[in-house]
C-alpha cells in the first residue's frame, strides 16, 4: 500500500522536504524535456529549453503556492496566474500570414506542458510522467495518423529562376524553404545559373505554401512545371 502512495500518491507526503522538492524539479525538467525533444528535432519556436523552462516554473510556482511559507493560503489563485501568463506565452507564437495561420500547435503545447508542470509541483510525479508522454504521444503519434488520413505526398517538380541581386536572392530564397514544410528537394542549375529545381509535395496546401512564398520574392522571376512524376 505504501508503495502504491509513493508512486500514484501526493510524492511529499511520503518522501520528507527538501528530497521531495528536489525529486518533483527533477521529474518537472524530465517531462519538459520528453516533449520539448519533439519539438527541437522539428525546429518549432517552442523547443527543449522553452519546454524545460516552461514545466519547471509552472512546478516552482505551484510548489511555492502551496508551501508553508506562503501560508499555504488561496493556492488556486497562483494555479489561476500560471495558466493566464502561459496564456499569453502561449499567444506570441500564433502567426498569421495571409490566409494561413501558423503556431496553433506550438501554443498548445506551451499550454499543455504548462499543466503537466503545475500536476507534477502538486506532488504527483508518476501523474506528470505520463501526461508528459500523453503529450508526446499526440504530437508525434497523430501526426502520422493525420497525414494518414490526408492522403500520400504527390511531388511535383518546377523549375525557378530569379535574379541574382548579388547573391542575396539565393539567401532569400533558401530562408523560405528552410521554414517550408513536407518533402523538399533543391537542385541547383550548372554553373552560375540562377536557377534551381524545387520538388516539393502538391497535394496538401500547407506543404505547397513555400510556392507562394517563394512567390513573394521580387527577384523571383518565372515558375516552370515539369511534366512527370518526381523523386526525392
């Protein structure tokens, strides 16, 4: 029985302080760190150090909210601040950019992460792990279901040219298919030709929104189809 209280129960009415603080940081920056690994390895603005910060305040805060330094007294009105100041962190990574918004998922994760840190300062260390891999599980898992569900990549390959404005069209070339998303192949033309052959994926819009960013580049001069399935 007792087992079981040290592994599903409140952690520090088991284990004495400052043990149980420090193993309930431990565990938060653990957590923080399962997803915030995710997010790293696909270049999110909300990666592994957000993550980590993000889970460990939210424990520090709810660990001092319920201290008997602090009285131990209204300790949902710290739980109540934590969620409206992740709120707002969570809002600054939601862009829109024409008719595409961007950074849902991103923001969810700040907020979600933030609910794991709070559980986890509560003393529920076991409860935290696995709403941590709850997390991650979703990121990860339902991605691949989602893009499932949405059908394989159809390639496409076309064939740009642009100015070169001294090599600083390439550069603002590069910057757009470094945040695009989906397959992506560049071949550059022989020589010192200004021009590449992009493949990229057609059949699903936000993979073959880098078109119309690539659109977006002045120098950008011509946008040629070639006939034929591609390869990457």
């Amino acid at each position: 029985m007792s087992t079981l209280r040290f592994i599903f129960g409140d952690l520090r009415a088991v284990v004495p302080p400052p043990l149980s603080e420090i193993t309930l940081m431990v565990v938060a920056f653990l957590c923080g760190m399962t997803v915030g690994l995710e997010r790293e390895r696909h270049e999110k603005p909300a990666g592994l150090r957000t993550l980590v910060l993000i889970c460990v305040g939210s424990a520090i805060f709810t660990l001092a909210s319920v201290s008997p330094v602090m009285g131990q007294r209204e300790p949902a009105r710290i739980a109540a601040q934590i969620v409206t100041g992740v709120g707002f962190l969570g809002a600054g990574s939601i862009l829109r950019d024409r008719l595409v918004v961007t950074g849902l998922t991103t923001a969810a994760t700040v907020w979600a992460t933030a609910g794991v840190g709070m559980v986890v300062g509560a003393g529920y260390a076991t409860a935290g792990v696995a709403l941590a891999l709850t997390i991650l599980i979703a990121l990860a898992g339902l991605k691949f279901i989602e893009e499932h569900l949405a059908g394989p990549c159809r390639l496409r390959t076309v064939q740009i040219k642009y100015q070169s404005n001294a090599g600083r069209t390439r550069i603002r070339i590069q910057q757009a298919l470094d945040v695009a998303r989906g397959p992506l192949k560049v071949t550059d033309g022989p020589g010192d030709a200004c021009e590449l052959t992009l493949t990229y994926c057609g059949a699903h819009k936000e993979h073959r929104a880098v078109l119309t960013h690539l659109a977006d580049i002045a120098m950008v001069e011509s946008f040629t189809p070639t006939e034929g399935p591609a390869k990457i």
